[in-house]
C-alpha cells in the first residue's frame, strides 16, 4: 500500500488492473458510519453515490455473492461479498468498514470478479479471507490471477489478547507466527492469519499486498481504531473497490 493523498491510501497491486477503483480512508476522511461522508468518499473516486453496497458485518465467516440489484442496500447476515462483472454498466461499489479489523479486498482481473470481507478476530479464526477466495473461484476466477490487498488494521505491535483467544489462533494457525509473546503479554497478528489462508487457497504470494508496517493503533492518529478511541468513541475507515466502466 502507499498512501495517495492525505485521505486515501491506495494498493500499488491493484492499481495496474485497467477500469479498477480501490482504496481505503484514512481519518482525514471522516468517520465512514456516516452515509454523507461515505457517499462523498466514494464520489471523490469518480463512482455513482447510488451505486455502494456494504454488509452489517456480524463478525461471521460467511461470504454472499450480490448483483447490479443490491446497489445501494445492505447485505445482512455476512461479512464478505463478490461481484461478478456483466453488461449492464450498473456496477455496485463494494464497502467495507474496519476500526482495527482487517479489510480485504481482491480481483480477478480476467474474470472481472471482485471482492471484499471484513476480518475481525473471529472471522479470522474462521478463516474468512479462505471463505473469499473460494467463493471467487467458485464463480470463475482462477487462483493465478486473483490480486488481494490487505488494508489497514491492527498490528502485531499493539493487538494485545487474552490466553483464551491466542489458543483459538494458534488452534487455526499452529506455530506460524501469528501468536508471538513478549514479557507475560501475547499479542496476535490477525493481517498474518489472513495471509496464510490466502496462500493455502493457492494465490501466489506476490499476488498479495499485505503492509505489515501499517497498524490502524500505533500509527498516529492517521486511522480510527477501536483499540484506542474504545466503543464510545468508535468511527470507522472504508476501504472500496469497483468497477469503473
């Protein structure tokens, strides 16, 4: 990732994919729980405001393919969703919030599927980033294509867990490294999770922009994040991806 403007960073992967839109908010961008500044958000891309469809994001596992006629809705119940390409130039911009989750977003350039999926820690232990590229493949695209960028979220440097959680991460991820201890404390790093699910679904891993540098916690106050603001004072980043033409 690089960062595109004080209120955009961008995937250096994605960006070479003809007619393709993405990019994340930072907190120069506003709080994206308010539909006026998600709506200005998206505009600034060039995209319709009519055309976004997001998830209620329940911190599940489960992806749902949607069409041209969810624009503007909710998809309720999941926490990933893929767009196929078609014809009719009504294509919907994809959404996902995060304040310290993992957004993912993914293409297939030859196919024209793309996706996005909010990884939060239990949709990481339920492998989630897994869930979408096979629902990807399940509608076309092909594992040697498919790009993934891993946006913003909580690093390894701050994401601090409990016994019992750090056991359901290395249950899922053994001896990877996603579960690393320093002094009595643990810490997970759940942009690491999704990376090995990513490579286990067979997509190569230069086909994976994953930032390990950037934590939505520590880095400034350039992101929201849950960790630091709490419940109360919780806003959230966007992170979009469409089809332009």
């Amino acid at each position: 990732m690089k960062k595109d403007s004080p209120s955009v960073y961008r995937s250096e992967l994605l960006a070479g994919v003809p007619h393709l839109v993405d990019g994340f908010s930072t907190a120069q961008s506003g709080d994206m729980k308010d539909p006026v500044i998600l709506r200005a958000f998206i505009q600034s891309f060039g995209l319709p405001v009519d055309s976004y469809i997001w998830m209620d994001q329940i911190h599940g596992n489960r992806i749902c393919d949607i069409s041209e006629g969810h624009r503007g809705n909710a998809v309720t119940g999941y926490d990933g969703i893929v767009y196929t390409h078609s014809s009719s130039g009504r294509h919907p911009t994809l959404c996902v919030h995060v304040a310290d989750c993992t957004p993912i977003l993914a293409v297939d350039p030859s196919e024209r599927i793309i996706g996005v999926a909010h990884a939060g820690w239990a949709g990481t232990v339920g492998h989630i980033a897994g869930n979408l590229m096979r629902a990807m493949k399940k509608n076309g695209a092909h594992p040697s294509d498919i790009l993934v960028c891993l946006g913003p979220h909580i690093g390894p440097c701050c994401y601090a867990v409990d016994s019992e959680r750090a056991d359901r991460f290395i249950n899922e991820f053994g001896k990877s490294g996603v579960v690393t201890q320093k002094g009595n404390t643990k810490y997970a790093d759940i942009g690491l999770a999704s990376y090995l699910d990513i490579l286990g679904e067979g997509i190569p891993g230069d086909h994976i922009d994953f930032d390990r540098t950037v934590c939505t916690q520590c880095t400034g106050n350039e992101f929201f994040s849950y960790r630091r603001s709490g419940r109360a004072g919780l806003r959230e980043l966007a992170g979009i991806i469409a089809w332009a033409d």
